[in-house]
C-alpha cells in the first residue's frame, strides 16, 4: 500500500529584499508572481518501510546549514530518516537573499523562515498523506534549452557567445532532452500532483520583481487542467551548461519568456501524465552518502594580479566582480575543505539521486545511463552543499564562466567524477535491496 501526500508553502519574501543571482545587487521592487516551498512524502509498506521525501524551494540556492534545519524538524515529526529527506533549490534567479557574492548578502533571518516554512510543508505532506497510487513516464522537450558553452571560429572558447554572433563554430556539449514526470493520484483517481524533471537553467526572466521562473508558470498551467489543488513539485536536472539561449536566432527570447516556456514544458508534462498508468504498491527506500573535498584557492599571481586590477581600476564590471571575489577567497577562506553529500532514492520503477551544486548535462547523462532503474531523476542543487559548479574535466581545460574561481565557485576539476561514482554506488545498493526481498 501506498501513501502520499503533497503540500505548498507561500515563501515569497519582503519587497526591498536582496535579490542574488547575478554580477551586482538587486533590490525586489515587485512580485511577478509568488515564491514556494513544495513537498511530496510518499510512504509505503514494500521494501524497508517507512517514507522518503522531495522538497523543493523557489530559490537560488539552500545552504547548508539550512537543509540540516529541514531534515532535523522534519525527522522529528514524522520519522523520516534524513537520508529520505531530499531539500533541493529550483535555482530561480529571481528569488529571496539566500546567498551572499557578487555584491548579494545572504538574509540569515530569511534563509531560517525558509526553512522553517519548508519543513512545515513536508511535516503537513506528511499529516495528510493518504491511500495513493503513483507512477512514471518520460516525454522529450528538445526546443526550449540549449548549451550554453561554445567552440569558436577564432580558436577561442565562450559562454554566451550572443545571438547571431558570426564566430560561432559550434555547441560544446549536448543537452538533454528528457522530460521525466511522476503522476500522484489518491484511490478516487483525483489528482494529488505531479513532479517534473528537466533541465535548463531557471534564468529567464531578470529584472526587480521575486518570480519562480517557468516552474512557476508550469505549475499555474498544471493546476488550470488538473484542479488548484494540485501540487506541481519541480527537480533542476543537470543544466550547468544549458540555458534558454538560441544563438541561432531562431528561437528568439520573448517579452514574459518564462510564461511560454512554462506553457510548453506543461503541455508535454500532461500529455505524458495522461498515459501512464499508476500503481498502489512501489519499492521505496534511500541512501546517502558523503567525500570530502578541498576546495580550489588563487594563486598568489591570481591575487596579485586581482589587487592590480581594482588598483589600476576597469569598465568591465565583471572583470571587477571576480577581482573582488578573489581576493574574498584570500582573505578569508584561502584554505577550506567541506563535506559532499549525494542521496540516492528509490519509488518503485524512479529512481532520484540528489547533487549537489550545479552539474554539467554531461554527469546528468552519465547518471541516468548507469542508473540501471527505468526512470531517473537528477535533482540538483540538493542537500546544501556549496553552491558552485561541478564542471567536466574537459571544461576545465577548454575554459568559460563556469570554471571561473569565485567565492563559492571553486570545486575541484574531479568532484563530478567522484559524485556520478558515488551515486552509481549508492544506486546499485538501491537495486540489490529491491532484489534481497
């Protein structure tokens, strides 16, 4: 038998808040529409027993700190182990102060009431959970993303090259397609929510205004088909290097983009949900697991040649931003180890491993073609760890903005390596459980 329920929490903060996210401050003059922390608890009687639970927050990141405030309250009051507790950013670049750089300050106070307000929302899934049955499908959405990262005619190497810019070679990479949806209905067949797993960045929209993004406007468009009640609970694939930029030109950014892009990811999310057929009774368990690892630091001609810079002085604000973010690094973290934590979840045929930071597609890839389940979830931006880019060891060498040291950026060239290896082990206990029975 099967339980689940499914809740959302209003966390939209105070206008004249921090807005993080980019190369300078932005203070939040407006709401486009509101910021949410959302949770799925599925329990059930196959495998270990017990329950396992997704949380998701509109934001552009959930410290550490923060995520072990989510799972204490959460374990407490329902007994969740925290290694079935999943907390996660949909990583909005319009959302609340939960991260400092870039001339951002992180609100602690606004980052606890996040928090809190996220455990409320799994503690309340968890009260009024009910008979269920669930189950999984996967669509495509190939016209909305793209790599964002770029060989050159020149020779040279570029994030964000700019549409129709004629020195454009081509992609470094792929991007990944799949859209993978997890149907929740209670035993009478109405809808309970859905869960949506797909990669792009949730940068669409800029500006002053707290917004979520197209997850946002997805769940709007789930909710007008299904019921208001309905829960739509968003995972961030891999998307590192994947935006929702067409250099081509021929997809060009519209006024509201998010909203067209959330319209489309919701018609193949329901379309894909109309097919699959749920199950009262699914497999359920989790694993976690942790490294350490030691974090990149700037060379002394790195520093120097920062300190220069702000000497001498630039009319390139960014250029100005990673000067002031090394010397950060020097002067106050010149030397910092921290604790990498992966989770691995299975629901029945599902499997969800959490990463940390934000993965390349390329490890995304790789996870789901040595998942061995028939269906995997790459959540990212999972467990708190810090928030920085896990690049490819071809990145580094090929060069670009997301291998750029800075205050929070600076995971070594093999942390993705060890964490598709960790994950890839933690599966496989997943799959020998299921098969112990």
């Amino acid at each position: 038998m099967l339980r689940c329920g499914m809740c959302e929490v209003d966390i939209t903060p105070a206008l004249g808040s921090e807005i993080p996210g980019y190369f300078g401050p932005r203070i939040a003059s407006g709401i486009k529409d509101p910021l949410y922390a959302k949770a799925l608890v599925v329990e059930s009687d196959s495998g270990p027993g017990g329950a396992v639970a997704l949380i998701a927050l509109d934001a552009l990141s959930v410290p550490r700190d923060a995520v072990q405030t989510v799972r204490e309250r959460v374990s407490r009051e329902t007994g969740i182990d925290p290694a079935g507790i999943f907390v996660s950013a949909t990583h909005t670049h319009t959302g609340g102060p939960v991260s400092s750089g870039f001339g951002c300050t992180e609100s602690p106070a606004y980052t606890q009431w996040a928090a809190d307000k996220a455990a409320d929302a799994a503690i309340m899934a968890y009260r009024t959970r009910r008979e269920a049955r669930i189950g999984f499908g996967r669509g495509e959405e190939a016209d909305i993303a793209f790599n964002r990262r770029f060989f050159m005619k020149d020779g040279s190497f570029r994030t964000n090259p700019g549409v129709g810019n004629p020195l454009i070679d081509r992609p470094a990479g792929p991007i990944d397609p799949e859209v993978l949806v997890m149907r929740i209905d209670g035993v009478d067949g109405r809808p309970i929510g859905v869960v949506t797993n797909y990669a792009c960045h949730t940068d669409t929209v800029g500006g002053s205004e707290f917004c979520a993004d197209f997850p946002g406007e997805l769940s709007r468009f789930a909710k007008h088909a299904l019921g208001e009640r309905t829960v739509s609970l968003f995972l961030l694939g891999a998307c590192a290097d994947i935006n929702h930029i067409d250099v081509s030109g021929r997809i060009m950014k519209r006024p509201d983009h998010y909203r067209w892009m959330g319209r489309i990811l919701g018609a193949e999310v329901l379309k894909v949900r109309e097919k699959i057929v749920p199950v009262d009774e699914a497999f359920v368990a989790a694993q976690s697991g942790e490294f350490a690892v030691r974090l990149r630091s700037p060379a002394a001609e790195e520093t120097e040649a920062a300190a220069r810079l702000l000497a001498v002085g630039t009319d390139d604000f960014r250029e100005a931003a990673y000067a002031r973010e090394i010397l950060n690094i020097a002067e106050q973290l010149p030397e910092a180890t921290v604790p990498v934590e992966v989770q691995a979840m299975r629901i029945g045929e599902l499997a969800v491993v959490g990463y940390p930071g934000e993965m390349f597609v390329e490890f995304g890839l790789r996870t789901k073609r040595e998942s061995g389940f028939p269906f995997t979830m790459i959540d990212t931006l999972c467990n708190g760890t810090i928030r920085a880019y896990v690049c490819t060891r071809e990145a580094f060498r090929q060069g670009g903005y997301e291998v750029r040291m800075t205050f929070r950026n600076r995971f070594p060239e093999e942390t993705g390596d060890k964490m598709t290896e960790l994950a890839a082990r933690l599966l496989h206990r997943l799959r020998g459980a299921d098969e112990a029975r």
